[in-house]
C-alpha cells in the first residue's frame, strides 16, 4: 500500500514538474511601446525615495499576499506605476490606496492584475 502511494506521489510530482509556466501574454505585453516596465524605474534620489516608500508600505502590511509583495513598483518623475499579479480585487485596491496614499491620486498609474486561482 505504501509503495503504490509512493509511485503515485512520485510520479504525480514529475507531472508537476513537467508543465510550465506559460507567461507568453506577459512579455508580450511588457514589450509593447507604451509599457513601462521595472528597468524604466529613474534613478534619482526623488524617484527612488518615492519607490522606496510605497514598497515599505506594501511590505509592512503582512495581510497581503507574496504576490502583492512582490509587484512591480515603477516611480518616474514622481509618478508610481503598479505592475503585476495580486491574489483578488481587494489585495489590488489596498496596494493601490498605500501607493496612492504616498505618491497622491493623480501620480498612481495601477496595472495590478488578478492571478488566476489554482486548480
């Protein structure tokens, strides 16, 4: 009993293993003229202070998920873009608030996208 669980276990772990994340339509749209992507972040002490800013607030709040920790925070000239999956609407709108909050309204571009749920 214990050996065909194994095999089982072992052989649905080399499924897993063998599929691949597809991320196709993401770098499709990263090379897009109009995107701006994360090696567009300025490196002015203002920019960057700005960024740095926005991702301690994102990080401090730990209700959020890895994914909305690890999103994409883009500031140029004072304005903050917001890339990336997060878990559902309401993680998007709390990162968002907390970039809005630091930046103001007017200077919060949000790209944040839902993840797919796991099946």
């Amino acid at each position: 009993m214990i050996k065909h669980m194994l095999i089982l276990t072992l052989a649905a772990g080399a499924t897993l293993l063998a599929q691949k994340a597809d991320n196709t339509q993401m770098n499709e749209r990263d090379r897009a003229k109009h995107a701006i992507t994360a090696d567009q972040q300025k490196m002015n002490a203002a920019d960057t202070e700005l960024a740095r800013k926005v991702r301690k607030s994102v990080i401090d709040d730990k209700s959020l998920s890895t994914y909305a920790h690890n999103v994409k925070i883009i500031a140029r000239d004072g304005t903050v873009t917001l890339r990336g999956p997060v878990r559902d609407l309401a993680e998007r709108d709390s990162v968002a608030k907390k970039a809005t909050v630091i930046a103001g309204v007017k200077n919060v571009t949000n790209d944040l996208e839902i993840a797919p749920s796991k099946k």
